[in-house]
C-alpha cells in the first residue's frame, strides 16, 4: 500500500467518523425527545489532523515556488 492510498483511507474514515456525530446527535435526540448535542472528540479530532496534513503540504508548497523564484 503506497502513501497515497494510506492517507485516501485515512480521510474516508475520518470522514466516517464525522458523518457518524450526526447519527448518534439523531439517536440520541430522538431518544430524549428533544434537541440533543453530545461531545464527541474523537470525530473531531481525526478531522484536525488531516487538516493540519494539508496545511503542512500547503506551506510547503509555497516555500518550494518561492525558492524557486529567487
């Protein structure tokens, strides 16, 4: 398995983990019989270090055109 595929893997389960806050947020809404918002860290979490992934590639990105342009 390449770095590709591993971080492709890594973004579609972070991506589950998000979509998954607002199906327990449902349940457990449904179950009180009013709007409910439970914390859930976790989702979140996995979420800020592909974030924080990007961003690195981002920079980096910038710095290697601007050491190219000098």
């Amino acid at each position: 398995m390449n770095k590709e595929t591993t971080w492709l893997i890594i973004g579609f389960l972070g991506q589950a983990l998000f979509s998954a806050r607002f199906l327990i947020q449902w349940l457990a809404s449904e179950r009180a019989k009013q709007s409910v918002i439970p914390v859930l860290i976790v989702g979140q979490g996995s979420e800020l270090l592909i974030y924080a992934h990007n961003l690195y590639f981002i920079i980096r990105g910038k710095r290697i055109i601007q050491d190219n342009k000098a």
